[in-house]
C-alpha cells in the first residue's frame, strides 16, 4: 500500500465519497504530493505518535474540481496538499490535538473548527514549505456563512 507517511495511507489522504460519487478525478500532481508529504511528517505524525491512539482524517488534499463541489474556498490549503483536517473521534478530544498541535508544531494555520462549550468539531492544521505564519483562527456559522476570525484563549477548552 502507497504510504503518504507512517500512519496515512495515499487512499485515505485522497479519498471522497464525493469525488467517487460525481466521478471527479482526486488525484494529486507531484508537487502536490510533496506538499502532503511534508505537511504529514511535520504536523500530523507528531501528533499521532504523542496521542499513541488512530485519528481520523477529515479531509486532505482536494483536487479543485472536489472542491468546487463541496463548496471550499478557492485559496484552500486542501487544494495544494498543505492542509489536513484532523478528528480524534473520541478516542482523544479535539481540544487536546489544538494543543498540541499548537505548542509542539510548526504550522502555517491552525483552526478551531465550529466549537461547542470549547471542543472543536475538527481542527484544520496547514504546513507550507515556503514559511509558515502561525496563524491561528477560529471557524464559525453565521447566518449560514463561515466566518473566520482570530483565535482568542477560551475559544478551545484548556
């Protein structure tokens, strides 16, 4: 089985029941797979190995026609392999992956998807190889409309 890195198989990190179910191509090109590559090694296998339990993988790379369907912005990290979206499930609260991705990674974003009571539905970790921001954002619904804004202490439980 191709790997992406130790723990994501290339199947999961580009696989859409969408992109099955309207016959698009998910396929990534090179340098995109280089981007998935680095993003895995540097945010999401650290995270694994200090949770030591399977995490699940929302979303991955998004070919732009998948993610023209889905509704994704046009700049979306998914779209260049540089962003993973990443629920612990139960097995671990999300809360704890923010954390810990927050304090022991290098990343260019780090969001706290749709919080309730401080636990994020998922987090969105990106990683760009030309340099990376440290931004950290906050996803939530108005009026039906996602709307991103800085991340403030609170937003995600301690």
């Amino acid at each position: 089985m191709e790997m992406i890195s130790n723990h994501i198989s290339y199947y999961e990190a580009t696989h859409s029941p969408t992109a099955t179910a309207k016959g698009l191509n998910n396929e990534p090109n090179l340098t995109q797979l280089k981007a998935m590559r680095l993003v895995a090694v540097k945010c999401f296998e650290p995270l694994r190995m200090w949770a030591n339990v399977p995490l699940s993988i929302n979303s991955f790379f998004r070919g732009d026609a998948l993610n023209k369907a889905i509704g994704g912005a046009a700049s979306s990290q998914h779209c260049k392999g540089e962003a993973i979206d990443i629920d612990g499930k139960g097995r671990i609260s999300n809360a704890k992956i923010f954390h810990f991705l927050k304090e022991n990674t290098e990343f260019d974003q780090l969001i706290c998807e749709f919080p309730v009571n401080g636990e994020p539905a998922w987090v969105h970790v990106s990683y760009s190889e030309k340099g990376n921001r440290r931004q950290m954002l906050t996803a939530t619904k108005v009026n039906g409309k996602t709307v991103y804004s800085p991340y403030k202490k609170g937003d995600v439980n301690e």
